[in-house]
C-alpha cells in the first residue's frame, strides 16, 4: 500500500513565504526584506515548516524534478520539446551561456534557493527554545540538504561561491567563485553534519537518514573519482545493515513498493495539487491512457542496444526483442508491448512530435489512478543500494585492487532479483575489461533514473560516443546530438549571463 507521506501543503509555496525569495535570478534569493522572527520561528512547528519549504525546492525540475528526463542530455534519451533551454539542447550541444528557461539557469537559481533557505534556518534556530537534541536532529536535516546544492552545483558548473551566512545586495555583487575542490569539500562538510546527526531511521518517512546522508557523500567522492574514498563509505553504509536489493527490478518502481530495503534517498510525492505530485512521472506517460502524458522523455536506439541477450548470444534481427535482458521490458515501453493491457505503439501512441519508436516504461507510474492528469503519487529515487553496489565494483576496478570482488558484484545487480537473471561475467577480466562491463551495467541498471549525464562527464568519455543520430521510427533522421563532436567545455554548463551581468567577479567556464 502507499505509505502516507509527511508533504500535505504546497510547501513550494509555504517555503516562498516563509523564506521571502521570489525571483529568479541569484541576486533575488537574497532578500533585503523578510519575515522577521517576531511573526516566526517561535515553535518547532515553525521549524519543520521552514524545513519542509527546503525540502520542496528538491522537488523544481533544476534540482530532482525532472527525473528521468535529465536522461535526455546523454545518446540514450530523445526530448521531443522544442523550447530552449532544456534537456534536449544540453543533450544535443545546442546551448549557450545566454541560454534561459532551463537547466541552465534554474540549476543555479534553485541550488542557491536551498543554500538560502538554509543560511536562514541556520541562522534562526538559534532563536528557538527546543531540546538539544531535536536541534541538533534539524540541523543534520538541513545541512544534508545545503550539500546537495552544493554537490550539484560542482557537478553542473564546477566551482561556484560558497556562501554560509545570509548576505545583503551589495555582498551578493562582491563574489568571487571557489574552486571545484573548495565546492565538492562544503557538499562533503555540510554531509558530515548531517551523519553525526541523523539516525538510521529518521522521525518520519521522508526525512534524512544516516544512510541517506552517508549514500550522498558516497556519491560526492564518486563524481570526484576518489575511489578510495568511496569504498571507505561503502563500508560504513553496509555496517548500517539496512539495504539490499528489492527481489525485483519491475516491483521497484511501483507505488505499492515505495520506501523498500533498497532506497537510500527519494524525493517523496502525493496525488494532490500541482507542486504534491510528481509532474515527470505523468509527462513520461504515453498518449493514448487514462491521463495521458507526452512521452518525454522517449528512449532511442543506443540504449535497446545495450541490452544483451539473456544467454550471452548474439541479438537476432528478425526477432529482437525476444530473450533480451529483462530490464530492457521493464524500463522501456517497446513495439509489440503493452501498457496498461494495450498495444504500443498501435493502441498507445508515442507522443514525442516525432516518433522515436520507443517509449518510457520505468518511472512512469503505468497503472495508478491520477487523481489529477498532471500529478502523480510516485516517489522518485535519488540514489538506491544498486548504486552503492555498483559504486563499491568501480572503486575497486579503478584502485586495481580485487577485479574477482568487483565482477561478483556486478554478476549481483545481474542475476539475484527473481525476475532478472542474465548470463553471469567471467571473474578473471582484466581491469580494462571490467571497467567497460562496469560502465555498461551502470548504463542498464540507471537509464531512466536521470544519473547518466553524470557518469558521460566524470568519466570523460563524450568525445567516444559523440556524435549521435537520433533516428525515428521509420528510419528517418530527426537530428544529430553534438554534430561538431563532444569538446571538455561541454562537461559543465556555462554560468548563466545574467548572472554574470549581475555579478562582474564571477568568471564564465572555459569554452563557453
């Protein structure tokens, strides 16, 4: 059954007033103004409603909010919306810095709301008369959620100022961006906060866990490459003795599995008002179902590629998607498959402009009754134990340190769910070897889960894959991503220029 979740109002719209950061630009979430602590912050019910306006902003589609569409700035994804700004013009090298109404600029503009959010809530608590405990509970909350702005501000844009206190306008002006390191070590800092005060199970679904904040710093060092690091994370995440694999990868994505052994981190979502639910989930949809979405983002050939046979034999092409890899039929919605107990694509359209031949079946929510058309009730995964497995094989591959452990890791995420059993890796590869079985089992286990992007940049292998042809279903082209190549400029997003035009010491990213 869905687990009753802990957001019942708006709280985009609670953290506005409370927070008093209404425009868009980095400038405008430093108010000169706000709600003083004579109307507020008097109770710790003030607290968990500021702490809940924070929590929201997870929610915008510049933070965790679109989902799996972040897939569409990878080969793997295609992104039918023609405006500018979005996935589809990241994915496909089109953007400039002057670019808005996207990633581009709402990336750092929500990054930095959370970052003022929690200035704030720091700043005030002081003013109230709580326990020291509970305090110390609320502050773990709020600077986990202060490192993942952080940590995805290094992982967008490199290094970017680092601001702990409030600001008034004219020191707002005066900033200068640290560097990647300075930037990935507040993330780290403010996560090491969070593990001294949280618990393994939090006070209520939905809140921060030590195994929540120890997962994210994993993550942190991960996109850092600091292999060793991560094993030494990996261990005090496996002490905790909380996760596992869910038996199965279909069962994982559903509604009535939320909150299972193998989530770390998810933003938690409702049927209710647009800015409860899960906007994402219901664009995914196909046409042609109750509540019917647009089919983006819409997986392209690349990824069907992926997929091995169960058996380890080659793909027939008269047959293709016969004794393919389970995951491919639970993450994508393919020709001669049904959703919702009709024919894709002949009774359930693709919706994409044009048609990619494919549609998203992970993380789509397929069978719940929306209250809403455009709101859904399901949760989305932020980070999950497969991960932290996969994380632990990778450190392993790249110190060279146990190839053997490593396979049997990624032979796990391949054969122990009852519904997924493929063909197990030998254990004597050599480390080149395994490093490419690695990265191509991330790339079937994530595709859909938005983290791709992530791995194509800190990697360093765009170049390899670029340029792409995104092909429709008849064959025809629809367009080339990167037609020019991948350049290194490309594995940041350039500062937005109105930014900069705002505040002459920031520097703009090489290239850009």
């Amino acid at each position: 059954m869905k687990t009753i979740k802990i957001f019942k109002i708006n709280f985009v719209v609670l953290g506005m007033l409370l927070f008093s950061s209404c425009g868009e630009e980095f400038l405008a979430v430093y108010p000169t103004d706000r709600i003083t602590t004579v109307s507020f912050w008097q109770n710790e019910n003030d607290v968990k409603l500021a702490l809940n306006g924070i929590y929201s902003v997870l929610k915008h589609r510049g933070v965790y909010g679109s989902g799996p569409t972040f897939d569409a700035i990878t080969p793997y994804a295609y992104q039918w919306a023609h405006w500018n700004g979005l996935e589809k013009q990241i994915g496909n090298g089109s953007i400039t810095a002057s670019t808005t109404g996207g990633l581009v600029d709402e990336r750092w503009t929500m990054c930095y709301r959370i970052i003022n959010f929690s200035n704030d809530f720091i700043a005030n608590l002081e003013n109230v008369d709580l326990p020291a405990d509970k305090k110390a509970t609320y502050l773990g909350e709020v600077h986990f959620l202060r490192g993942i702005a952080y940590a995805l501000l290094a992982d967008a844009y490199g290094g970017v100022p680092i601001i702990l206190t409030k600001l008034n306008t004219q020191e707002v002006t005066e900033l200068s961006r640290n560097t990647l390191e300075e930037t990935w070590a507040q993330a780290i800092s403010d996560y090491d906060i969070a593990i001294q005060n949280s618990e393994p199970v939090s006070y209520e679904l939905g809140r921060v866990t030590k195994g929540a904040a120890l997962g994210m710093k994993m993550r942190a060092y991960l996109y850092q490459n600091k292999y060793t690091e991560v094993l030494q994370m990996v261990e005090q995440i496996d002490a905790l003795g909380m996760y596992d694999l869910f038996p199965s990868y279909e069962g994982l994505f559903k509604l009535d599995n939320e909150n299972n052994e193998e989530v770390l981190f998810d933003i938690q979502y409702i049927a209710g008002e647009q800015g409860q639910g899960n906007f994402f989930a219901w664009l995914a949809l196909p046409g042609g179902v109750a509540a019917a979405g647009a089919s983006d983002p819409a997986p392209t050939q690349h990824i069907i590629d992926e997929y091995e046979m169960i058996d380890g034999s080659a793909v027939d092409p008269n047959n293709e998607f016969e004794g393919r890899d389970p995951r491919l039929d639970f993450t994508i919605l393919r020709p001669g498959a049904t959703f919702e107990g009709r024919l894709y694509p002949s009774e359930v359209p693709n919706h994409t402009g044009q048609r990619v031949g494919f549609g998203l079946r992970k993380n789509v929510g397929e069978g719940i009754p929306l209250l809403s058309p455009r709101v859904s009730p399901l949760n989305f995964i932020v980070l999950r134990y497969a991960d932290v497995l996969l994380a632990k094989a990778e450190a392993l591959i790249e110190t060279n340190q146990n190839i053997p452990e490593a396979i049997g890791i990624i032979n796990r995420i391949r054969t122990e769910r009852t519904d997924v059993t493929i063909t197990s890796l030998p254990t004597d590869l050599s480390q080149e070897a395994a490093r490419e079985k690695l990265r191509h089992e991330r790339v079937v286990e994530f595709f859909g889960e938005g983290i791709l992007w992530a791995d194509i940049k800190r990697w360093k292998i765009g170049q390899d894959l670029y340029p792409v042809d995104i092909k429709a279903a008849d064959g025809g082209l629809i367009e080339v991503k990167f037609p020019n190549g991948y350049e290194d400029r490309h594995n940041l997003l350039p500062i937005p220029d109105n930014e900069i035009s705002f505040n002459k010491n920031l520097e703009q990213n090489p290239g850009w």
